[in-house]
C-alpha cells in the first residue's frame, strides 16, 4: 500500500487526483502516461493526443480536461 491509499481502501485512479481545470505541462503528462516524448509529439501529428495551448511566448502546455478524457479513453 502506498502513502496515497486510503485505509482499507483502494488507490485514487489517475484521473481522480487531477484538479478539475487547469495545465500540465508535457513532463507532468509523461509522469500520468507511460511513453516516450517523441511517441506523444508522434501521437499528436496524428491526431491521437491532444494539441498544447501557448501559456507564453515559447512554453506550452496542455489541458486537464484533455489528458483526463485521453486517459479515460484508454488511449494513455
């Protein structure tokens, strides 16, 4: 058992510790989804992630809403 399960309990599921709103950048994402840098930018030309919104004039980051949706797919 880990520090994050409940007592007699099971383990949050990802999408159940992501805030409701709000950013991941890409490091935060690979962290919930388990693959490589270049396989999710691969992913993306495809259409299979989620594009990144512009926070500044050269960061990135991506949608919770998004990645949730995209782990609940089970597509991650």
């Amino acid at each position: 058992m880990n520090d994050n399960t409940p007592p007699g309990g099971k383990p949050p599921t990802v999408s159940a510790t992501l805030p409701a709103t709000g950013l991941l950048r890409l490091s935060q994402v690979l962290k919930l989804i388990p693959i490589s840098r270049s396989t999710f930018y691969a992913g993306q030309a495809k259409g299979l992630y989620p594009r990144s919104v512009a926070i500044g004039q050269r960061a990135r980051a991506y949608r919770v809403e998004d990645i949730r949706a995209l782990i609940e797919k089970g597509l991650a």
